[in-house]
C-alpha cells in the first residue's frame, strides 16, 4: 500500500501507535498516515480496508471493530465519514476529549448523521488574481452562485477600494473587487483578502484554482461541521494538474476554508495561523480544488518563492509535480 486507504496522501510511515478499546484491550499497528491519521496493519488490504470503513460510517453509531485491519480515533473519524457526506458527533465527554487531543489512543466512537442535517453557516469566496486574470475568474464565478452570496476579489496592483462588480446569478452588490499590491507576501495578500469577508467563514482560490459546484455547495455544513467542536480551519485536497496531467502531488491539502478571523503567515506557501494548536483544524475529503499549471510555470514557481522567501522556496516540490499520479 503506497498511499493511505482513506484520504490517498502518500504519507504512509512506521509507527509506534495503538488504539484502547472498551473492553480494555490494546492493538498495535504497523504503520500511520502522516495527513489523516489513520493506523493501519501490516499488509492489510486498502481497498477491503475502505469498504469496512464506509459501510460501519452507514450506521448511525460508529464504534470501531477490534478485528479490522486499521484503527482510528475521533478526530480522524470526523474525517473519514466527510468523504460520505457525514458529520460524528462525540458519544461522550471523554470522546469528546479525544476529538480535541488527536491522536488518542482511545478507540473512535461516536453518533454518525448526514452533514446536509446542519443549520449551514454562511461563507464567503474570496479569490486572489492579477490584473490580466479579472475576466477569467469573473467568467467562473456563475457557477459558484448555488453556495454563497458573497464574493471578494483582491488584485494584485494599485491599492483600490472594493467596487461593485455585476455576475449574473448573483444579487446586486454580492460581488466586490478591491486592489492591492501583492509585495511579495502571499500572506499578507491573504490577510487582506480574510478582511474582506462580509460572512463568518472565508474560502480563498486563486486564479489558476476552481472548485466544482458540488463541493461548494458542502461548505457551508463543513463549516458548522467546524463550528460545533470549535475548529477554524479546513483543508481541502488539491489535484495540481500539469498541463493536464495529474500530477504525483496529492491529495497536496489547502487550508483554505477558514474562519474570517483566521490570519495566514509566510510570505510563500502561506498557512493558517492556529497559535500552535493545530488540532484547531481538520481535513475533509469532500471534493477537491482543481489547480491548473503549466510546465513553465511549475518549474520557475520554486526559483520565484526561493527569491521571495530564501530557504522556503521547496525546489525539491518541482520534480514531484512534474510526476504523474502514481496509486
């Protein structure tokens, strides 16, 4: 098994992790997802490792098989049932300490529910583009009328205050466009963007990045999803596709869906700033942001950041997205 069952990263590594059952029993396993979390046993079966997973996620109480060939604890599982459309509420006050203390040892139980069942929290769609990209990423906002009401566009330029742009589908004044100069801080460019947010949640493209209408239309759950245990941040995966092509660089999670409050840090490959705590946030495998590159693009980004952010720049990423997907 080269990528993890459950969220595709191929993060697989040895680990000295094991999980607590009820009954007080204890298991061991031989290796652990580096993204999501989960534990799996040695030369378990991916595949038959899923279809356990997903059809115990098709009940309304999750408690976790002794016998199955992975393990999992809360938090991991609130991911796992959002690849299904399904939120995990804690069964109790210690199960809820472990959602908020990953990854406990102490085995995922919890009452499983459809995300759609939540009162969806209003978010936000911000985007960040040059000048020359404007009419392209307003040519792609229609689609994104179904999920929000509120748009934000921040260019990179001339410090200007946001104006009023018209899109069909959505409601006068819904769709603002501001400028700012980017100066090499794709944080701060971020930050700006956050402040622009008229809704409790912000999710941040930019313009070479789209999202499918379908998965729009899950965020607002994802994020009272969120909302309910306290968390501020969600990734999403990321399909960097090369020319077309798939690249190796997956599922390459985004931190993208945030709380309005939420600030980024670091001039390139910019995240979310939890004061420390990461367990503030959480992957969900609801959909994906599709992420077009060009080969030329790909192979002067890294010389850029480097420039920008001298030590942060990743030269090593550019031979990994010039890779295609390997399962």
């Amino acid at each position: 098994m080269r990528r993890c069952f459950l969220c595709d990263a191929d993060t697989l590594e040895p680990t000295a992790r094991c999980i607590r059952y009820p009954d007080g029993a204890r298991r061991d396993f031989a290796l652990a997802c580096a993204s999501c979390g989960v534990v799996i046993a040695e030369e378990a079966d991916g595949a038959a490792c899923w279809r356990h997973l997903a059809k115990s996620l098709a009940e309304p109480t999750f408690r976790l098989a002794p016998e199955a060939a992975y393990g999992l604890d809360l938090y991991t599982l609130r991911t796992a049932a959002t690849r299904l459309g399904r939120g995990v509420r804690p069964a109790s006050e210690a199960d809820r300490t472990a959602l908020r203390h990953p990854h406990a040892e102490r085995a995922a139980y919890g009452a499983v529910f459809p995300l759609s069942t939540l009162h969806p929290q209003a978010v936000s769609l911000g985007l960040l583009c040059r000048r020359a990209d404007l009419d392209h990423v307003l040519d792609g906002l229609p689609a994104q009328a179904a999920w929000t009401s509120d748009v934000a566009i921040l260019v990179d330029g001339p410090e200007e205050a946001p104006v009023i742009g018209a899109v069909p589908g959505f409601p006068a004044g819904a769709v603002r466009i501001a400028g700012r100069p980017l100066a090499e801080d794709f944080a701060a460019q971020r930050n700006a963007l956050q402040d622009l947010a008229r809704r409790p949640w912000m999710l941040q493209l930019d313009a070479d990045e789209a999202l499918g209408a379908a998965t729009g239309q899950g965020l607002p759950f994802l994020a009272a999803l969120a909302d309910a245990e306290e968390a501020v941040s969600i990734g999403l995966a990321r399909r960097n596709r090369v020319d077309g092509t798939l690249s190796d660089v997956y599922p390459d999670v985004q931190y993208r869906l945030n709380r309005a409050t939420v600030r980024f840090r670091g001039r390139v490959h910019e995240r979310p700033d939890l004061g420390g705590d990461w367990r503030r946030g959480f992957i969900a495998l609801h959909g994906a942001i599709e992420h077009r590159l060009s080969r030329a693009h790909v192979e002067a980004r890294s010389r850029r950041y480097e420039a920008m952010d001298p030590g942060r720049g990743r030269p090593e990423e550019e031979t990994a997205l010039l890779r295609p997907y390997r399962p």
